[in-house]
C-alpha cells in the first residue's frame, strides 16, 4: 500500500475559521447537504495497556451537533434504526460516526441516510487480501476500499453478512454510484496516513470541517 500523504485528494479549500461552518451552519433552509467534522483528539488518556481510550460515539455526536449548528441535544435526544444508524429526529438529521487513533468523524445530514468510517494507514495483508476477493478483484483492496465499505454499511441496510456481491466503482475525486440502489461513496484524508470514507443514499454536497478537540474554532476545508 502505498503512503497515504502520495494518494490524489479531493479538491481543498483553504477556508477562514468561523464558529459555525463558517457562517454556513444553520439548519434553517430545505439545503440537502452533509456537514462532516473531523477531530483531532491530541490528549487521549490511555488504559493499563497503554492503548488509547476512544471518546463514547454519543458523545462525539452531541458535540458535533453543539460545535456546528449550536444545537444543545443530550444523548437522549439520539435515535437509532433497525439497521443501527443513528439520527437526531427532533432536528430532521441523519448521523453517522467513527473514530480511528487521535480522529474522529462525525457526518450530520440534513438529507439522505449517510455513513462515514475513518481507517489508517497499516497493513492488514489477510484483511485486505480478503476484501479484494469479496469485491470481486484479483488483487487486495486498499485501506481507503475498506473506509468506504465501511461507510457503506453504516449508511445503508447491507450488513457484513450480506455484503458479498458489492463493487465499489474505481476512485476518483468526490461521489461515485455503487451498486447498491442508489448509494454512493466518496472518499480523501482525514490526516497523516488516516483515510476517511462517506457513504449516502443520493450525492449531495458535503462541507468538510476539522477542529481540535477543546476549541471551538471550525475550519471549513473542503466544498
């Protein structure tokens, strides 16, 4: 696999920070679109093993939901479907999240059902040699095939039980079908040697957000 910092990345907007989405985060409007914040967690505390301890995925939604559109929801506020995917209803937002080492992501959608799922950039020769076969493909996937199947699975009503017989169509830049009505997956970078995926029902515009956890301040990066 190769390095992660060598892949094509989605286009990149170098943007001002704002408190909300750089003025853009208000959830007034009938604006189909995916708010997606990456964290980066510096100070995670560690367990006896010395392996770092994830923050709760509620938790990480409920401070994305207060970070980007100012919404003071508890975790009580969260819902979650026959097929596991999270929602704020009182808000009318889909939410998917995941967390990898010192990131984590939280996609809100103002629209379609959507998923995100986070992988770095390691080797898993027996994983990805299996991936590749289940994709249908001579040779192993890659972590960033991983990220998106991941995302997918979060985001629609296919479950590692029922994958085989997906394709992800080859990379390019921003949204691309599958072949599972009428997803779609994209993926970029979330940061050094760390992939991050989205999957949604229909393509929508997505606003890619970053921060550090314990700021307030939100980076608008991408369009």
């Amino acid at each position: 696999m190769g390095a992660l910092m060598g892949l094509v990345l989605d286009p990149v907007l170098r943007g001002g920070r704002d408190s909300r989405v750089g003025g853009g985060g208000s959830l007034a409007g009938d604006e189909a679109v995916i708010d997606c914040l990456v964290t980066h967690h510096p100070r995670l505390p560690r367990d006896r093993m010395g392996h770092r301890l994830s923050r709760s995925g509620r938790s990480l939604i409920v401070e994305a939901a207060r970070a980007v559109y100012g919404l003071d929801v508890t975790a009580r506020d969260l819902a979650r479907d026959p097929h596991k995917r999270w929602s704020v209803p009182a808000h009318g937002l889909h939410v998917s999240v995941a967390h990898c080492d010192t990131y984590s992501a939280v996609a809100l959608s103002r629209g379609p059902k959507v998923g995100v799922d986070l992988q770095d950039e390691r080797d898993r020769p027996y994983a990805m040699r299996w991936l590749g076969e289940l994709l249908g493909r001579t040779e192993p996937a890659g972590i960033r095939d991983f990220a998106e199947c991941e995302a997918l699975i979060k985001a629609s009503h296919v479950t590692k039980e029922t994958f085989a017989g997906v394709r992800l169509p080859a990379w390019r830049p921003g949204w691309r079908p599958t072949n599972v009505p009428s997803y779609h997956v994209r993926s970029a970078t979330a940061g050094p040697a760390m992939h991050l995926a989205l999957a949604a029902e229909e393509p929508v515009p997505v606003r890619f957000l970053r921060r550090t956890d314990g700021t307030d301040a939100l980076t608008l990066e991408a369009a």
